[in-house]
C-alpha cells in the first residue's frame, strides 16, 4: 500500500469541526421554537408557583419551630 491511500479518509479537525457546526445549524432550524408570549406566561407562572410554595414552605417552617419549642420548653 502506498502513503496516499491511507490518508485519503483522514481529515483535518477544522474541517471536522466545520461539519459539526453545520450539522447543529442545521438541526437548530429543526427546532420549533415557542412564542416570545408564550415564554413569558410560562417565566411568569414558574416565577409566581415558585414563590407561592416559598411562602407555604416558610409557613410550615415557623409553625414547625414553634411546636418543638413548645414540646422542648414542656420538659425543662
């Protein structure tokens, strides 16, 4: 075998990378994005239920605190 032949199948990592790069644009134009509306109803529900369970979660912490304090408090 001659030095030609075996590196007819290799290729250089730019143009490797060149290839990658036009296979995710290519899978990027695939994509069927969301409305900008849509995304903000979504950011804006996530946002509210977030902090909606914050303040339930806080809630039952000081309500928790308070009754181990009373159950400690009973015995000394």
């Amino acid at each position: 075998m001659s030095d030609n032949n075996s590196n007819a199948g290799t290729a250089s990592v730019s143009e490797k990378a060149g290839g990658f790069f036009k296979g995710v644009k290519a899978e990027f134009h695939k994509i069927n994005w969301e409305t900008k509306e849509n995304v903000t109803k979504q950011t804006i529900s996530v946002v509210v239920v977030s902090f909606v369970l914050g303040v339930i979660i806080a809630i039952l912490d000081i309500i928790l605190q308070y009754g181990v304090d009373f159950i400690v408090n009973i015995g000394g």
